[in-house]
C-alpha cells in the first residue's frame, strides 16, 4: 500500500508539473488568437455585412416589383379593343419594365459579387452602399419617365446617369476595401496577387457604366439603339462567354490563357460562377411577397364602396353593394394563390439546390420579372365586361404570363440537372427517388396555364370561369401531385414489367431476334 501511495504521489506531482508548463503556452495561444483576430478584424468598428445584405435584398427587390405599377394601373376604355392597346402596352410599357427589371436584378447581382469579395463592413462602407441603394430606388421614377414618354430622350439619360453614378460607387467600395484588407475575404487576403483582383474586379465593374455612357450619346442621335445597347447590359456575360469560344475555335481549338495569377472565383463571366444561395433565396422572397402585397392594395383601393352610393344605390345595405365587386374578390383570391404557389414551387426547387449559379441566377431572374407582372394579369382579368373579346384576350395574357413565370422555374433545374453533382442534393439528381416528383412539380404550373390557354381558345365564351377555376383547382393538384406521380409510376412499372415477362417467355430459338426489344424495354 506505501509503494501505491508513494506512486501516486509522484504522478499527482508530475501532473501539476505538467499543468505549469501548458499553462504559459495556453497564454501565449491565446495572445496570438487575440493578436491574429485583431489583424482580421483591423478596427473596432468592423462588423458583420448579413444585416447590410438583407436590408439591400429587401430593397433591391421592393425596387424592382413596383415598376409593375404603372404597367398595371394602364386604365382602358370598354370600347376600346385590347388587341390595339394591348400592342401599344407591350411596345412601350411592359417592355421597358422588363428591361428595367432585367437591368435592376443585373444591378443587384452585382452587388452579391461584390460583398463576396468584402465579407466585413464599417461605417464608410455602409454610408457608401446606402449612396448606392438611394440612387438604385431613383430608377423607377426614370423608368416611369421612359414608359410614359418613349420617344423623349430625358428618361433615357437619367437612367443611364444614375447607373454610371452606381457603377462609380462600387469602384469607390473595391478601392476602399482593398486599402483595407481586413475587409475581404479569405481567399483574397492570403492571395499574394491582391493587386490584379483589384484590377480585375474595378475592370469587369466598369463594363456597364461605359455602356450606358454609349446609350446615353446614342439616345441623342438615335433614341432606339440606346435601348438595344441596355438590352446588351442584361446579356453581356453570355455574349463575353460566347465571343471567348468563338475566339478559341478560331485560334485551332486551343484554350485561350487568362492571365489570372489564381483560380479567380468571383467576377467572371463564365455561367456557373458561384452566387450566394441565401440571396438568390432571400430576393426571391422579398419579390414573392411584395408582388402578394401590391394584390391587395388593387382590392382596398377600388373595391371600398362610397358611403353616399350605398345609402342611395343599395338601400344602405353594405353586403348588396358589396356584392357588385364578387369577380374583383375571386380574381384576388386566385391571383394570391397563383403568387403563393409559384412561391412554394421555388421554395421546393431551392431546397434542393446545394450551390447557385450565375446562370440559374439569370433564369430565375426571368421568372420573377413574369411574376412581377401577375398584378397586371389580375388587373386586367377583372377589368373588362363578363363575355366580351376584351376579357377573353386578358384571360389569354394572364396564361401567357403564368406559363413564362413556371417555365423558367423549371429552366433553373434543368440547368442545375448539367451539373448535378455540384448544384443539387441526391434524392433530386437523375435516378433520385424525387426526381421524377420534382420534374411533376416544376411543370405543373406551365402545363396548366398552356391547357387553359388552349381550352379558351375553343371556350371563349366561357374564358373567366375556366381561367379561375384553373387558379383554385391547381392548389388541389399540389395536395394530391405525389399520390398521383406515385400512380404514374406504378401503372408505367406494371407495363413494363408485362411486356417483359412477354418477353422473356418468347422460346430460346427466337430470343436472339428479340434482343434488341428486350434492351429498349430495359
């Protein structure tokens, strides 16, 4: 027992040695933690930039929806044919919307790359991105300008002004970041190359500055071509990427060599650049949900009977007089459901998406510009007299716009379906077990709108009632879509299957003959 004792003893003593030593290298750890987060930190008054993204994502997306309203509030006479204003409409106002839209959203994916690249702000850099948002929420009164005057210039130019001024601030935060570089990120700060990222970066931010400059000089000698040079703003990443393949096929098929000193992650022109999920996810929302909001504005704004001609009219009797505006209410109600739906349909897809892309970006922002337009689609559904040809061409053009706003939707998983792997998660991929129900899911919505459009093509009589029946009855469709995917499934496996037990009871002599049947069916 004394030799036990006397052992322990020792190693209680050796461990207190032990705990000595470790204990001024635990200080010293901790100091060069300390000295270390402070050099990544730089200054006391960094901060996180989640709170600045999310304040100008729901900004960006406020911006870029409500330019649907002066489209929306076009007012038509009941004698005037849509077909006629309808052309004129699309000539001016819808197509400059999309255009702003497209070139907003092209703004705001910018701004995405740009905080990739910045992950940690102060306030220099908040007062610099505020100038950013205050003159990005001053587009809509230049686009207002350019849709009620297409043929004067004044529009033009300040649009193009305000996005130079834009293009300038984001230069300023490149500069100012990179002075500073503890703001960026990892990536770059280890990178021995931070001077060519700059150059690089200020480079591929300059492009669309200087093409508005050419849109504004052109709007003055020919107004026209300034709108297809901010028409070539929206697509100059594929044209860039277009123009390298041309140039590399014209060089013999040999890859042209940037002169990239490192793998350049961010601001590149190449379609499957990285964009940040939780943004793409988070402007989606805001664009959903404002789009849901500027529905019921339509309802409190028209559809509030006066007091004066309730008490005339209907005797003082508020639920007759209410009853005059019954298409108005299940046009909203129809309206919200087809937003909301089109909403869990995108929610479903990004659930499932593991990493997003520049060109899963450029498809979603397609959709949203649609969706942004189903406040004119229910405008107009509730516009015209019950039976006429107006109302049967509105019904025609909300299918129109519905079917766009599903297909790109299903556009952005077969993007993600080329590289699978990377950009969705297993039980989605091909030969996953939500595969096929994704597949149904996703064309849903441009199935349905395609058929209704059809169907009021033959029932034009009928127009209203088959297009809002088609807006309640697709919420249905979603509650019994996997019971009914899983019958599909199951009726095609027992088809197949009795065709390959035919098969295979064909006699040993003519199974050769048979072969290539037996491989098709496999």
């Amino acid at each position: 027992m004394g030799e036990n004792e006397e052992s322990e003893i020792i190693e209680h003593h050796d461990d207190e040695e032990m705990e000595k030593r470790r204990k001024p290298r635990n200080h010293s750890n901790s100091f060069l933690e300390s000295v270390s987060s402070s050099e990544k930190d730089g200054h006391s008054s960094t901060q996180s930039s989640h709170r600045l993204l999310a304040y100008s994502d729901a900004l960006i997306s406020i911006i870029a929806t409500v330019m649907i309203l002066p489209v929306a509030h076009t007012k038509f006479q009941d004698n005037e044919e849509l077909k006629q204003s309808i052309q004129a409409l699309l000539t001016t106002k819808v197509a400059v919307y999309l255009m702003t839209f497209l070139i907003v959203t092209v703004a705001w994916a910018a701004h995405i790359r740009l905080f990739q690249v910045i992950e940690r702000i102060d306030d220099t850099l908040i007062l610099l991105n505020l100038a950013c948002m205050m003159l990005i929420t001053f587009l809509p009164y230049t686009f207002s300008l350019m849709a009620t005057f297409p043929n004067y210039i004044l529009g033009i130019l300040l649009f193009c002004a305000c996005v130079m001024v834009i293009g300038l601030i984001q230069c300023l935060i490149v500069l100012y970041g990179f002075s500073r570089p503890f703001l960026l990120n990892d990536q770059i700060q280890m990178s021995e190359n931070q001077a060519y990222y700059k150059q690089h970066i200020l480079k591929v931010i300059m492009k669309v500055p200087i093409m508005c400059l050419f849109a504004s000089i052109f709007s003055v000698i020919f107004f026209q071509l300034s709108y297809v040079i901010l028409a070539i703003v929206i697509f100059l990443p594929y044209i860039s990427e277009c123009l390298k393949w041309i140039r590399n096929k014209a060089i013999g098929g040999q890859t042209v060599q940037e002169d990239s000193p490192d793998s350049m992650l961010f601001y590149t022109y190449h379609p499957s650049e990285p964009l940040s999920k939780e943004r793409v996810e988070a402007f989606s929302d805001g664009v959903y949900a404002i789009v849901a909001t500027l529905l019921i504005l339509d309802i409190c704004e028209d559809n509030v009977p006066d007091p004066s001609v309730v008490k005339k009219e209907f005797n003082n009797s508020l639920i007759t007089a209410l009853q005059e505006y019954g298409p108005e209410y299940l046009a909203y109600f129809g309206s919200f459901a087809t937003v909301g739906l089109l909403w869990f349909v995108h929610h479903s897809l990004f659930l499932h998406v593991t990493k997003a892309t520049r060109l899963m970006g450029f498809f979603n922002t397609f959709s949203l510009a649609f969706v942004g337009g189903l406040p004119l689609a229910y405008q107009l559904t509730q516009e015209f007299p019950r039976g006429s040809r107006n109302e049967l061409e509105a019904v025609q053009i909300s299918c129109v716009i519905i079917f766009f706003a599903g297909l790109f939707q299903l556009a952005i998983w077969v993007v993600a379906l080329f590289t699978e792997r990377e950009t969705l998660h297993p039980y989605v991929r091909y030969g996953g077990r939500d595969h096929t129900f994704m597949l149904a899911k996703l064309s849903l919505y441009p199935c349905v709108a395609l058929g209704t459009f059809f169907l009021t093509c033959i029932l034009s009589r009928f127009s209203a009632p088959i297009f809002h029946m088609m807006e309640i009855g697709v919420p249905f469709a979603f509650l019994l879509l996997r019971l009914l995917v899983r019958m599909a499934l199951a009726l095609l496996k027992w088809l197949f299957c009795s065709a390959r037990k035919d098969l295979e009871s064909v006699p040993v002599e003519e199974e050769d003959s048979q072969l290539p049947i037996i491989d098709l069916v496999t």
